[in-house]
C-alpha cells in the first residue's frame, strides 16, 4: 500500500499553526511583568491579582486531554477554529477589562481557547508530516516557538506595558488571531479520527477536567495558603477522588478519553513524565528570574523583559540544531543532554549576588537555558508522538501538553513556596531585605536544579531508543491485519 503524497500546503499550515501556538505559551508568561500596572488601573486587592495568571492556568491545564478528544473526533482544523474564535475574543475582552471580575473571567476563558488550540495545532502537525525526518524538522520548529515563547512572552510584556499600556498585553493577539482565522481553511486540511463511533466519554471527561483544574487550582493557591491547611489538604484530596474516578471510569467504558494501552509505548510514557519535569523548570525559571531582576535588581519592567532576549534569541538559533541532533541521533541523548545544560543553568543561577550585573551574573545562564530549552523541548515532543496512530494524534498531543502545563504549574507553586518561606525565615531573623530575598531565589534554583537533574536520568531511564525506531514498523503491518 503507497503513502498518500504530502500535502503541498503543509509548511504553510506549519507556519499557521505555530504562529496561534505560540500566542498560547505567550499568554502565560507576557502577564507577569505587567501584573502592577493592571492591579493599579482596575484596583485589584493584593491577594486577587494572582488570580490574573491562575486562572488562566486552571482552565489551560483542566481541559487539553479534552480538547484533544475534541480534535480526533470532531475535525482538527474545525476544533482548531473553534479555540482560536474563543481565544482571539477573550483577549479582546481582556484588554477592555474595566474591573478584576472581567479580566479574570475572561483569563478564564482564554485558557480554554488555549487549551482547545494547543492539542488541536500540534495533531495537525502529526498528521500534516510523516514520522521520520520531516516530522522531526517540523517539530524542531514547533519547539523552537514554543520553547522560546516564555521568554518572548517577558520580553515582549515589558515592551508593550512600558509604551503602549497593559491592554497591548492582550490587544496584540486580536489581529494575529484574526489573520489565522482567515488563513485556517485555505492553508490546513480537515482530518479526524476515523475509528468508530464519536463519543466524548461525558464522565471520564468531567471527571479528568474537573480532577485536573482542581489540583492546578489547590497547588497554585498553597503558596499563599500554606501547604498544611484545611484547604488545601482538601482540595489536593478532592482532586484525587476526581482523578481515581477518572481512572475507574476509563477501564470500564468502551471508547474512552484516554485508552490507558497509549502508555504501552514506553517511550510515550517516558516522554510525558520528562514533559512535566521539564515545564517545571522552564515556567519556574522565567518566575523567579523575573521577580530577582526586579525586587533584587530594581530593573524596570521594560529593562527586565530585554534581558530574556539573549534566552530567546539562543533559544531560536538553537532549535534547528536540536532537530537535526535528534533525527540524526535518536531523541533520548539530546533530551538528556538539553535536560543538563537546563541543571547548569539553575547551578549557575543559584550563585546569584546581591549586587548581581548582566553581563558576569545573568548572561551565561540565560545562554545555557537558551541552548537547553530546545535540546529538551524539541525531542521530547518527537518522542511523544513516536509510533502514535494517526487517530490518537490528539490524544497523544494533548497528553504531551497536559504534562508540560501541569508540571510548569507545580514547578512554580513549589519553587514559590521555597523562595518565600526561606526569604520569611531570613528576614524574621534580622537579615536584610536585598540578601533575604536573593538567598530565597538561590535556594529555588537549586529545587530547579534537582528537578532537571531528574528530568535527564528519566530521559535516560524511560525513552527507548528501539521503540523509536520499530514502533512505525509495527504501526504499518497491524494496518495490514486489521
């Protein structure tokens, strides 16, 4: 049986797609450095202004399994429009927001867009490009957007903040989201699933939403919170009960959200768990560096998002690298060695001074991070879209992205609580407020540092080298029997 000719229009789709991509992972990061200038202008309380990025996270994280259910079964680029309409209106309502109920609702929102897009754009790329070198040259694309999003995101807030107003935040994805709207249908072809009858699987749908939105929402309030209390305790355990109804739930139906035999494909598994080890260090980096260069460092926030751009710029100019390392080596040693580079990176930052300086303190880190993150990012989504059938694209994307948002979402939760619980102690003692919080920042790094550490020996340890190399083998002769 020959191969259908690929579609002529795939790298423009690629371009598409990555471009709406990389508004998403923008949207997390570019808030951060305008969070005083919105909590001036709409009277946010101190403790609500978090709740600008949370909520964002919650409905980012609690629906991608969902949303890439919705793209196998429903149409990829149908559901692809879908949260891209939903996302583009949300930020229109963001940067009209007149009170902190209207932006937050409207994060909200946004997240939900996102999280309908993320999987929806990536199975399209699955599905556009054959395993194999092509796939893994569009793929180091695709991470080399995605990876340097983040610190694009800081740069780019500090930018629009200082000379245009916070409302640019959110304005600019209002033209970039329309143009891809026009674009969608001429450049991305339709594709679904074409296995069996359409179910959504209502209660392993609620039940994982709920469960995961539950758990982001719990561990991103325990820094405030506290870890120990009552609510936290509870929500951590609500969450659970959620998730093992999940699990009971998709061993008993037919068609369920997640076919559990997906994770018989080690290398599958073990990119998800390297996934979240990996969106830990990376969101968590962004946080903290972003607060030292501005309570430590007193950098404005303009001057703050300019430094990213050496981790951005790495970032970029290092992603093609990462793609031809991994075609020509296997995704497993460049995943380890971009998970290494991520741990120097965090060693270096945990010697951060006080009176620390760009050039001596900052840049070298920011280049190991920008020569790390695609190493990592870009063979992890190889390997966790290896030797998926086509009809489980959305699914194996959205399993990759789930684990990214979550992990970035407990990295920061955890690295927050170690900074501010070191930095209280130090000051409760007498030690002055610059070294308080710098040795808070340093004792976070090196958490991150471990983490990444962790990230490596799982590379190590789960990706198979051999299963990426059979799984497409086995795929083509069970096409032939079934």
């Amino acid at each position: 049986m020959t191969q259908a000719a690929p579609d002529p229009r795939r790298w423009k789709a690629l371009a598409l797609v990555c471009a709406a991509m990389f508004m998403t992972v923008l949207d997390i990061a570019i808030v951060n450095v305008a969070l005083p200038s919105i909590g001036s202008a709409l009277h946010f309380s101190r403790d609500n202004l978090q709740w600008v990025i949370t909520a964002y996270a919650i409905s980012f994280g609690g629906f991608l399994l969902l949303g890439g259910r919705a793209a196998d079964l429903l149409g990829r680029r149908r559901v692809f429009i879908a949260g891209l309409t939903l996302f583009t209106l949300a930020s229109l309502v963001c940067g009209l927001a007149w009170s902190e109920g209207v932006l937050i609702g409207a994060r909200a929102v946004q997240g939900l867009g996102a999280a309908i897009i993320s999987p929806a754009a990536l199975s399209i790329v699955t599905t556009l490009f054959q395993e194999g070198a092509e796939r893994n040259k569009a793929l180091g694309i695709w991470g080399a957007v995605g990876g340097s999003g983040a610190a694009v995101g800081v740069l780019l807030g500090g930018v629009l903040t200082k000379y245009a107003g916070w409302e640019w935040i959110f304005y600019v994805n209002v033209p970039v989201g329309a143009l891809a709207l026009g674009l969608t249908l001429p450049l991305v072809p339709e594709s679904r699933s074409a296995d069996g009858k359409r179910t959504f699987d209502p209660l392993g749908a609620l039940t994982v939403t709920g469960g995961l939105a539950v758990f982001v929402y719990a561990i991103s309030n325990a820094p405030h919170v506290g870890w120990a209390t009552v609510r936290t305790i509870g929500l951590l355990g609500v969450s659970a009960a959620l998730l093992a109804a999940f699990v009971v739930t998709e061993l008993r139906v037919d068609k369920p959200l997640v076919p559990f035999r997906i994770f018989r494909i080690r290398t599958l598994a073990g990119a998800n768990i390297v996934g979240l080890l990996l969106g830990a260090v990376i969101v968590s980096n962004f946080f903290l560096l972003t607060l030292y260069v501005q309570q430590v460092l007193s950098y404005s926030a303009l001057k703050a998002g300019v430094t990213f751009a050496a981790t951005a710029g790495t970032a970029v100019l290092t992603a093609g690298l990462a793609q031809a390392a991994a075609t020509r080596l296997g995704p497993k040693p460049v995943m380890a060695a971009g998970l290494s580079l991520m741990a120097g990176g965090m060693m270096w930052y945990s010697q951060l001074p006080v009176h620390g300086s760009f050039a001596s303190d900052l840049l070298p880190g920011y280049l190991l991070v920008g020569v790390g993150l695609p190493l990592g990012f870009v063979p992890v989504s190889i390997a966790a879209l290896a030797g998926v059938r086509e009809h489980e694209a959305g699914l194996a994307s959205g399993l990759i992205n789930t684990s990214q948002q979550i992990g970035g979402a407990i990295g920061v939760a955890v690295a927050s609580t170690v900074f501010t619980s070191h930095a209280s102690s130090l000051l409760r003692h007498g030690t002055a407020p610059a070294i308080a919080l710098t040795k808070g920042f340093t004792l976070a790094f090196w958490v991150l540092a471990g983490i990444a550490v962790a990230g490596a020996i799982a590379a190590v340890t789960f990706v198979r080298r051999e299963e990426l190399v059979r799984e497409p083998e086995a795929e083509a002769a069970a096409a032939v029997t079934l």
